[in-house]
C-alpha cells in the first residue's frame, strides 16, 4: 500500500512530507512557506533547544548574499558552483551575482529531492546569464565536476567560486570532508574561491542540543569548532577578515542592533585559490 505520507515527485524520487526534511527546516527558520507540520514540528524542537536558531539562519544566508556580492563586485567573479543549495529564498545566489555580473553562471546542487522539486524557481535568469540545477550529493564530487550540467555551464578554465553554505554540518566525521573540499578545489584553476559556513557550539554550548534535536531525528548533524573549520580552507588564503562569526565578515553598515556572538553559531570565510 501507498505510504501516505509520500508523494512522488517528477523526476521518481520519493518526498516525505511526513518525516523532517532538513532544507524544510531551514526554509521554516527563514519563514518560509515550503515546510510541512512535521518539518515544523521538528524545527521547533530544535528552537527550544536553541532558541537563537532563526537568527543563526538568517545570519548564514546574510553572510552568503555578501560574500557572493563581495567576490562578483571586488574579485570580478562571474562563475559560481553552489553545492547544498536548500529551498529558494530571494534573493538566491544567481540573483545577488546576476545583478552584479549580468551573464554570471550558476550551477546549483543538491541531494535533497525537495531542492530539486524547486529546481524552476532557481532556473531563471539574466538574459546574458545561465544556471543549472543538478541533483549531486557531495559526498561524490566526480559525479558534479564530471556532470554535463557543470561542464555545459562553466568555463573550468576560469575562476569559479565555490559556495559551500551551511552543508558540511550534515556531513558526518565519517567522511573525509577535507578530501571532498580539495577534489573540488583542485579542479578549479587559480583564482578561483571558496565560500564557506559552518555551524558551531564554539560560542554557546545550547547549539550542541541543538543538533542533537537534529540527530534524535535520525538526521545527521555535526558541529565543528574553529579550529576544524580552518582546515577546510587549507592550501587557500583567507580574504580579510578571515574565518569569523558570519555576522562578523564584513557586515553591511545597515543600523541594525548588533547580535551577541552566542546569536549566530555559524562561521564564514572566504578564501583565494593561488
Ligand atoms: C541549511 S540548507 C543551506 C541552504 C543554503 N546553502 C543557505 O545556506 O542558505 C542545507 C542544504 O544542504 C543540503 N545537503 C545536505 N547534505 C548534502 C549532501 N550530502 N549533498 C548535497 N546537498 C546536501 C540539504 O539538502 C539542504 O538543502
């Protein structure tokens, strides 16, 4: 019999609405509108573990727009590969850069067949521009540098900015994620970025009841602190101001109230290929 909480999306992969999905929860934290009762029920959990989770992910996706706005403005980057690219929330990648660099190419990936239900909304563009979904874990980085997708939508002969945003904490230490960042970098020539956050406890010891909410779900979840951070930038130079909280990296001069760093719980930097 038909599980009823399953739909079968278009492409054949099974969606649960009725088990949390990890991009659901996220989508929920920003205020979303593509999450079910379940992915509320359990980002709830994970609030009252700890309670600062939505400012954390507002922060992350802060940091990424600013990050992609400093590298397309100051670094006159045009390419970008952004892999755990989550539900669509405006302004996505493609449109930050897009609106910089007018024929940016973007290939989007993601494992989650959510993500991928949502691939349209990332699918426009500039008319100069191009993106890509791809549907790529990245536990496999052959499959995405070798993907048509990749190949037919970047110039691997170009700098291209890597956008590793709030994925890595659903990699577990099993895998070698140093391994999976330097098969990635290696492929791109010089002059080439790497973006990357990172959620962490460094600051306030509730976050680790938070991914902890995460686990007892059955959905992995690992919190590193700085110093495993900074090793996936080795053999990179970290842009200034380095690796730092993500509201710390080069905020916007906005007037907003200033977040105590036990708010944020999430890492950034950005680092050059040479
Ligand atoms: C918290 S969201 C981050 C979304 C976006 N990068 C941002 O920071 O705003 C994490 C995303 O990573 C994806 N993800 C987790 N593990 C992954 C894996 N092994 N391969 C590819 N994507 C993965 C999830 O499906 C989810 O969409």
């Amino acid at each position: 019999m038909a599980d009823p909480g399953a739909d079968t999306g278009s492409v054949g992969k099974t969606l649960r609405t009725d088990l949390p999905h990890p991009a659901r929860m996220y989508d929920y934290y920003l205020g979303g509108k593509d999450n079910f009762p379940a992915d509320r029920e359990a980002a709830e959990l994970a609030i009252a573990a700890f309670p600062n989770a939505r400012v954390a992910a507002r922060e992350n996706r802060a940091f990424m727009t600013r990050a992609t706005r400093y590298l397309a403005t100051q670094a006159g980057i045009g390419q970008f590969l952004d892999i755990g690219t989550g539900i669509p929330a405006s302004p996505n990648l493609h449109e930050v850069a897009q609106s910089i660099v007018s024929d940016a190419q973007v290939v989007y990936a993601d494992n989650d067949p959510i993500v991928l239900t949502h691939a349209r909304a990332l699918l426009t563009s500039t008319p100069q521009g191009q993106t890509a979904y791809l549907d790529a874990d990245i536990r496999d980085p052959a499959a995405i540098l070798d993907s048509p997708e990749l190949r037919e939508t970047l110039d691997l002969a170009r700098p291209v900015a890597l956008s590793l945003v709030a994925i890595f904490h659903f990699v577990s230490d099993e895998e070698d994620l140093h391994a999976i960042v330097r098969r990635l970098v290696e492929a791109l020539p010089s002059g080439s970025y790497l973006i990357l956050t990172h959620g962490t406890a460094d600051f306030d010891p509730d976050a680790e009841a938070f991914a902890a909410a995460y686990r007892k779900r059955g959905l992995p979840f690992q919190l590193r602190t700085h110093t495993r951070v900074e090793r996936m930038f080795d053999g990179l130079e970290l842009v200034e101001p380095g690796l730092l909280l993500a509201h710390r990296w080069r905020p916007d001069d906005d007037g907003s109230i200033p977040l105590r760093d036990a708010q944020v719980g999430i890492y950034g930097g950005v680092a050059r290929k040479s």
